[in-house]
C-alpha cells in the first residue's frame, strides 16, 4: 500500500511541477460567442464554464499535465488527448498533428458573452435590464445576431461578421444542408435596447422568408446574468382568427397604447387582457408595433404580456392542483399539460397595422 501512496505522490508531484502557470485563468474560443467553448484552468484539472452566467460545469472536471510543449488531458468518459500548445501573450493554441486539428483560445475576462463580444468588437450594446426567463443551455446551430445603436446609427453582426443595414436588407441566413434539422435552428438576438423597431422587424421577416419562426430575444439583469425570451415570429400571412370576440388586439407607440382607437396604459391594457382571457379560453393576443418604438420598451411590454399568461395559469393551478407557480416546480405530464390547455399563449405580432 505504502508503494502506491508514493506513486500518487510523485505524480501529484509531476504534474505540479510540469503544469504551466501561464494558462491558468479562463479562456474562450472566439469564434463562436454563442456555442463558445469556455475553459477555465487550474493547476492539475480544468472545467467547462457557461457562456451564460459564468459559472463552471462541476460534473465535467478534467485532469491534465504538461510535459515540455505536450499537454497530455484526461477528459470526461476516460477519453484521452495529447496536445502540442503554443502560448503567446493572451492567445492558446492546441495542435493535434495526427488528426490535422487545431483549437484556438482567447484570454476570458469578462462576466458574460455580451460583455466579451463589446470588448472584442469594440461596441457598447446595452440589454434591455429587465429579467426574463430561465437562461437556456449552449445551442446548436445558432443563428446570432447583434445590434449596437448609437446616436442615431446601427451596426448588425450576424455570425460575428458586419452587415450592412439598409430598406432592403438581406441576411445570407446560415442553414443546414438538411432541412430536417431547420427546427433545431436558435435564432438568438443581443439588440441594443435602444434599437428602433423597424429593425427588429427587418430580421424577423428574413428568418419569416425561410420559415424560421422561434426567435430568442436576451436581456440582462443587475447582476450582469443573461436571460432569455422565447417567442415565435408569426408567419408573413398573419393568419388569426376571423372572430372578432376571439381576438385582443392594440397597437403600440413609443409614448403611447392605443386599444380600440384610444389611449390607455400598460396597467389598464393588462387588466383588460386577463379578463378577456377569462372571458374566453381560445382568446388571441394581436398588436402592431410602430416603427419608432425602442427594442427595449418592446421587450418590456412582450415580457408584461407574457406574465398575464402565466398568472392566469397560476391561479388555475392554485385552485386545481394546489400549486403556487406551475414554473418553479417539476410537473406531471398530463398536469402540465392541462394546466397549458386552459391558457394556450396565442400572441400574434402584425406585420401591418389592421
């Protein structure tokens, strides 16, 4: 027993001795500011950590030692790798010359991916500061797009390249060759907050044209966490309902709410809508949005909407099933499920004005 205990200590040892003090700190891959791998080392292990909230992934720890310019890691279900690496200034590279591979890395500072890409980039996006859904987990097959909007001027980067922004605006949209895999497609948005509608709408319509209806809108928090929202870009046709019982509609303008032709505020709007939805279970949610209108105060307003939803749907399932917030808890299928029936989200953006 004693020969093993000295064995472990002498390896404990080579890999102190042998691991090298310049890559401890986080990294990123650059090239991917949504599915970005982020590593953050230490002295004999490294872990993954979340783009999102910058926190590490315990249960994916991995062991590795350096020998001369070899970096050997044991890496999650016993997979081993040997790597060449070069360090210079804040870049890391890993060579693999069997497999004719190479991963590059950045120096990882910041709290966040937004804060990395306005650092990276050089912009200044601001998030709408308001604290949406649950953060989701790393996408595949992400489409991303950033707005920075200054003094009257806009930048858009898609995929991490600039576009140009104009009246006729055209995304080269990037699609997998197989169009089974379109539903898997995040359309994910980091807009300044600031950013006129009608911009919005431009890169709604563009992934409308090629039938890609969920869009992911992020805002941030305090506490500089990501979050997201889910919502479904309806279809060019806006199909709704022909009865006119059946349909809540408004239309919004950066100062003001207009339902039935007058003004009214977001309080009373609420209010109206929840009883409208009480009044009748299939109840659709329609609005116009004014060009003018900031992205911020669209997001504000799309997020108050969605929360009538969800209390009317606690309040059903307080009264059925004794539960406080359907979200925060783990559900049966069918109640889950019936408790979505009684309250179907049906919120429907116009692409023009009725």
């Amino acid at each position: 027993m004693k020969y093993y205990f000295t064995f472990l200590l002498c390896w404990i040892c080579l890999i102190q001795c042998t691991s090298d003090k310049k890559i401890i700190g986080t990294w990123i891959d650059p090239n991917n500011l949504v599915d970005a791998d982020i590593i953050r080392f230490y002295d004999d292990y490294f872990v993954y950590v979340s783009p999102w909230k910058n926190k590490e992934y315990d249960e994916h720890k991995c062991y590795y030692s350096i020998r001369k310019d070899s970096i050997y890691m044991s890496l999650p279900y016993e997979y081993k790798e040997v790597f060449k690496y070069v360090k210079n200034k804040d870049s890391l590279v890993f060579i693999n010359s069997a497999k004719n591979s190479h991963f590059c890395f950045e120096r990882y500072q910041d709290n966040n991916i937004m804060e990395f890409f306005n650092r990276k980039y050089g912009q200044h996006i601001n998030l709408p500061k308001i604290k949406l859904e649950p953060y989701g987990k790393q996408y595949s097959n992400p489409n991303v797009f950033f707005i920075d909007y200054k003094n009257g001027s806009a930048k858009l980067f898609y995929n991490n390249e600039e576009q140009s922004i104009d009246t006729s605006l055209h995304l080269n949209l990037s699609l997998p060759s197989d169009r089974d895999l379109w539903w898997e497609i995040n359309n994910i948005c980091f807009f300044d907050m600031s950013t006129p509608y009608n911009i919005v709408r431009q890169i709604k319509r563009e992934l409308a044209k090629v039938s890609l209806f969920s869009i992911k809108y992020i805002s941030i928090d305090d506490k500089n966490n990501l979050y997201e929202m889910t919502y479904r870009i309806p279809s060019l046709e806006n199909s709704t309902t022909s009865k006119k019982e059946n349909r809540f509609s408004f239309e919004v303008y950066e100062n003001k709410l207009l339902y039935n032709g007058s003004n009214i505020s977001e309080v009373q709007l609420m209010e109206k809508l929840a009883n409208n939805m009480k009044s009748f279970s299939e109840s659709i949610c329609e609005f116009y949005v004014d060009d003018n209108v900031s992205y911020g105060y669209y997001i504000c307003l799309l997020n108050a909407i969605k929360q009538v939803y969800y209390t009317i749907r606690n309040e059903y399932a307080a009264k059925k099933y004794g539960i406080a917030d359907y979200r925060s808890v783990e559900l049966d299928e069918n109640v889950e499920a019936d408790i979505l029936k009684q309250t179907p989200m049906k919120i429907i953006e116009l692409w023009h004005k009725r």
